[in-house]
C-alpha cells in the first residue's frame, strides 16, 4: 500500500484550570492502516501543516480553525512529543509525521468556537470539549495518541523534556489498544 507523506501538528491546549482541549472525531474513512474502523475517537486540536507553514504558524492556523481561538489568546510553549503513524484519513493511507506542541489560554475564558472549522471538520468533528486529566482517563472512546496519558500529567504540570522524545504508540503504558 502506498501512503501519502503528510507532517502534521498537534497542540497540546492547557486553560488555567489544567484543562485539555480535545475533539471528538467520527469519520467511517478514517481508519486504521488495515482498515479497522473504531468508531468515535478523541484527538488533539491539530492537523496537517500547510505547504510553506512553520510549526509555529500551524499550531495559530489549527488552535483558530478548531478552537476559535486567536494568536494573541495563546502562548505557545515547546515542542515536546513526536509520533509516526499509518493510518487511513478520510480514505486515504497517510503516513502521518506528527509533533506536539504545548500551547497555554492566556485568558480565562474558555469559550470554544467551530465557526472556523474546515468542510471535513464540519461533517466529522461531534464535539470540543476541556477535559481535566481525571476526565480523559474515564472517556469511554479511544484518545489519540494512544500514550497521551503516559506523558499528559508532566505536559500538565509544565515538567517538558529537553528535546521533543518519541512518543511511538507501540510504547504505550496505559493507553488503550
């Protein structure tokens, strides 16, 4: 099967409560690389990086289009995880090069907007939600990436590596398969 290249961002959005921002995603044409479909799952605010766009740009691009949030709402941290994955997004096999970077809400007010979602955002995207790390460990649906709750409560607590480390889904901890 050929894949698709594709680098892509994800941000991990902390408010000031020590809340994540997660969507909850349901697309029948994204699947696992050998075509498992495994209903609803929850990811990252994030996606796929524009031809031209730094990390940087992309997290501002992705926070805005998701969140409705603006560049001057956020402030951005380091880039603290990265992950390949193969996978069949809206059906096409994706070889996807992810990294993660830690963004924070300068304000309190957590208000969320899709008014800025994409079309495939629009079909796909159920819900965006802030959810506190005991709340991510009892969502009953699959969160992306696997490992998220291996590396999360140091994320949370401002505890970042000194450079991104590799957060591969087979070295998951307490993550669901």
């Amino acid at each position: 099967m050929d894949f698709v290249e594709r680098n892509s961002i994800r941000v991990i959005l902390i408010n000031d409560k020590k809340e994540l921002l997660l969507m909850c995603v349901e697309d029948k044409k994204t699947t696992s690389a050998d075509g498992t479909y495994s209903g609803p799952f929850w990811v990252l605010v994030g996606g796929g990086m524009e031809p031209g766009e730094d990390i940087k740009e992309a997290a501002f691009r992705e926070i805005h289009e998701e969140a409705g949030l603006a560049k001057e709402d956020v402030e951005l941290g380091p880039i603290v995880w990265h992950d390949e994955v193969h996978m069949v997004l809206a059906g096409t096999p994706t070889h996807i090069n992810e990294q993660y970077i830690v963004a924070k809400v300068k304000t309190n007010n957590n208000k969320i907007s899709n008014e800025n979602f994409t079309d495939w955002e629009k079909e796909v995207v159920r819900k965006v939600d802030w959810f506190s790390l005991e709340q991510i460990r009892n969502i009953p649906e699959i969160v992306y990436p696997l490992s998220l709750m291996d590396y999360l409560p140091d994320a949370l607590d401002g505890k970042y590596p000194e450079k991104p480390i590799n957060i591969n889904p087979s070295e998951v901890k307490h993550g669901r398969k």
